[in-house]
C-alpha cells in the first residue's frame, strides 16, 4: 500500500507541483489549501504532513497544535521563515522536522523517506521499559506512570525512548537532538532545554522521581 503524505499549503502552484512529483514517486497525495481544509482532512489518516507555517487565518503552528494529539505521524514544516525562534516554536508545537523554502524536492524527498522508515523502526519495536513506577512501551509509543498515560508530543516521546534506551549515558543537547530529529539546525540547545524542562513537568504530575539528570556541563542522561 502506497503511503499518504497529507500536503497543507495556500500556494496552489506549489501543491499542484509537489501533488505531480510524488504521485510519479507512488505515493498517495492529499492536498488542502489553507489550515481549515487541512483540519478536515486529518480524518484521511496521512502516513506524514507536509504543512505550510504561513497560511492566512489558521497558521501551521497552530494547525500542528490542534492535531498533535489526534495523528502520531510525522510533521514536517514547510517555511520560509529563517528566524531561529520560529523554528524552535515550530518544533515545540509539535513538528517533527522543517524544510526551508525554495527546497530541493529531492531533499523533501529524502526527509519523507527517512521519516516514514523511522516510522516503520519504531513500530516494529516490541520492548518495553519497566523502572519502578514507570512503564515505557516502544510499540505503542506510550508512557505511563502508575495508571496515568501521559501526554507527550512526537519529540518528547522521542526524547524520553533514546535517553531511557541508553541509562547512565550522557548525551548533549546536539547529539540528542541529532538523534531524536536526524538533522543540525541552528537553535538545536534551545529545543532540546525547553522540551526536557516540559518532560521533568510531565512527570512530576504524578511522581517525585527523577528519571532524567542533567550533568552540568556535560548534557543529560537517564538515571538507572
């Protein structure tokens, strides 16, 4: 089966364009012109988003805030913007990964395909992570404490199954962010601090454990 990448974005010529290209590549394309249309269209259950960040009335940022919790597919942004703030707003909302405009459409390609593979890698996963009170489930992508699930994005998810799959290890925020997103970008620390501070958060909502330490100087690892 083909899979479906869901393309939001105000500019037809663009989506006609990328709807061509990736039909020729097999994949099953649908497309929506502004952020409403793409609400919609979530029912479709896309394999991966390709999502616009300037659109008019409902940006990207926001279309990813309103459909993180209800698609685990991968997000990828589409945008003209360079500030590194944006970005990192963008990968904290939810996104998975950005591709800045003009692009190589054999690059986009190229971020698809190791996303959607990564994709197929965790779901072939069948371990799980018990520690005390927590449970980790690599196949369902879900981590509970006591009988509390709790509500992570992509990122943070991703965040907490490296560093719980490597205890004792010490990563920095550049090799984490490496791993959890597979590319460099400028701002990398910036995300990485922020999405741990909300991770520590998460937890303590339902335990006085600490699971992951930061190592002044060094970066943080998970606690055995």
């Amino acid at each position: 089966m083909a899979d479906r990448i869901l393309i939001i974005d105000d500019d037809r010529e663009l989506l006609k364009m990328l709807k061509q290209y990736f039909e020729l590549k097999k994949y099953e394309v649908i497309t929506a012109e502004n952020g409403a249309e793409g609400l919609r269209k979530i029912n479709l259950r896309p394999d991966i988003i390709l999502l616009d960040v300037n659109m008019p009335n409902i940006d990207g940022i926001e279309v990813c805030r309103r459909i993180r919790d209800k698609v685990s597919c991968p997000i990828l942004f589409l945008t003209a913007r360079v500030e590194e703030q944006d970005v990192v707003n963008g990968l904290l909302s939810g996104g998975d990964d950005y591709i800045l405009k003009p692009f190589s459409l054999k690059e986009l390609e190229a971020r698809i395909c190791a996303h959607l593979k990564r994709e197929v890698r965790r779901k072939g996963k069948t371990e799980c992570c018990f520690q005390g009170e927590l449970s980790i489930d690599y196949k369902a992508k879900t981590v509970q404490i006591h009988t509390s699930y709790l509500e992570l994005t992509g990122l943070e998810y991703r965040i907490i199954e490296f560093l719980s799959m490597n205890p004792g290890m010490i990563f920095d925020k550049d090799r984490i962010y490496e791993k959890v997103c597979g590319y460099d970008a400028e701002g990398d620390g910036r995300v990485i601090t922020e999405l741990i501070r909300r991770i520590r958060n998460k937890f303590r909502q339902y335990t006085e454990t600490e699971y992951i330490e930061t190592v002044w100087g060094m970066g943080y690892r998970w606690i055995k």
